[in-house]
C-alpha cells in the first residue's frame, strides 16, 4: 500500500480514529506530512516573491522606456541604460535618508531600513557584476517589451543582457539567467 504523502490525504485516514498515540506510525506519517506541506508552501511563496520582485524590475524600467521624451526611441545607448539602472537603485533613497533621519542617535535600523539597505545593496552589487535587464539596445526587443503586457508569463519572450558599471555589456550564455535574479 503506498504511503499517502499529502495532509489533506492523511488527515482524512486518521479521521475515523478518534485518537493518535505519539509513538504510533500514523503519527509519524501525519507529521511527515505536515512537515511536507510546510516546506512546499514555502518553496511556492519563495518562487512569487522571486517573480513579483521580477516583475517590478520590469515595470519601472517600462515606465522608464514610456517616459515622453524616450517615446520615439527604437533604441537606447548604453550610458542610456545604466541611467535607468542607476535611477532602479536608486529608488527608495528618499525613504532610507527618512528612516535614518527620525531614528534616535544610538538606536539600531529598524527592519524597514535594514531591507531597503539589503536590497540597495545586492543591487548595487549586481549592478556592478551585470545588471540584468531586457535588451533594450535590440530595436525588436524594445518593441516587444513596449507591448508586454506586464506579467510575469510575458517575460521569458523578451531578450535579456546584462550590464556592469564599469565593465560594459553581457551576452548571458543561459537562457536560465533570469533564475539568478532575486
């Protein structure tokens, strides 16, 4: 007989009964399960976090592209670009000299600034290794991304590369490149 690993699976089984010992097998295979259903409930909020910072990524630098004076680009250069990337990092900067300026002198960040610092940080980071971002420099691609429709499903239609500060410009190599972005 296989094992159910489902709760739900579990718990209907176990109701007929109407106690369970702490030693017995039911209870083993009750708490397997639910330690189970834990971890997929996390593995699946992790991946919409993942997306839903992906997806933010990409509407800031779509309302940057939508801005009036880029409207009648094909194109954009690549000092164009890493002024959209620069603006990307830079975009809780008010509220992070907000949260240093009313906290008291001696007392720890608090976790909002401590998540927004994380977070300029990291992208920073990135932005100094390669920055992913659509391939804006592709006359096809700004166009494509000009359509997108702004969910995630429409992402992975796009071309992406990568731009460092210093170092220029990244062909990735994988298409899984996108997996790597937080």
């Amino acid at each position: 007989m296989p094992i159910a690993k489902s709760l739900k699976k579990v718990e209907q089984k176990l109701k007929r009964k109407s106690a369970v010992h702490p030693k017995a097998r039911k209870f083993k295979q009750l708490n397997r399960a639910t330690l189970r259903e834990a971890k997929i409930n996390k593995r699946k909020q992790d991946r919409e976090i993942t997306r839903d910072g992906q997806v933010l990524r990409m509407k800031f630098i779509r309302a940057a592209v939508d801005r009036p004076e880029n409207e009648n680009k094909d194109v954009f250069t690549e000092d164009e670009i890493k002024t959209i990337i620069q603006e990307f990092t830079n975009r809780d900067d008010v509220e992070l000299e907000q949260l240093k300026l009313t906290r008291r002198p001696g007392r720890p960040a608090s976790a909002r600034q401590d998540a927004l610092q994380t977070r300029k940080d990291f992208e920073l980071e990135e932005f100094n290794t390669g920055f992913y971002i659509p391939d804006l420099l592709d006359k096809e691609n700004v166009k494509l991304f000009r359509e997108w429709n702004q969910a995630y499903s429409g992402i992975g239609l796009l071309k992406f590369i990568r731009i460092a500060k210093e170092g220029g410009l990244q062909v990735p190599q994988q298409d899984g490149d996108m997996d790597m972005m937080e």
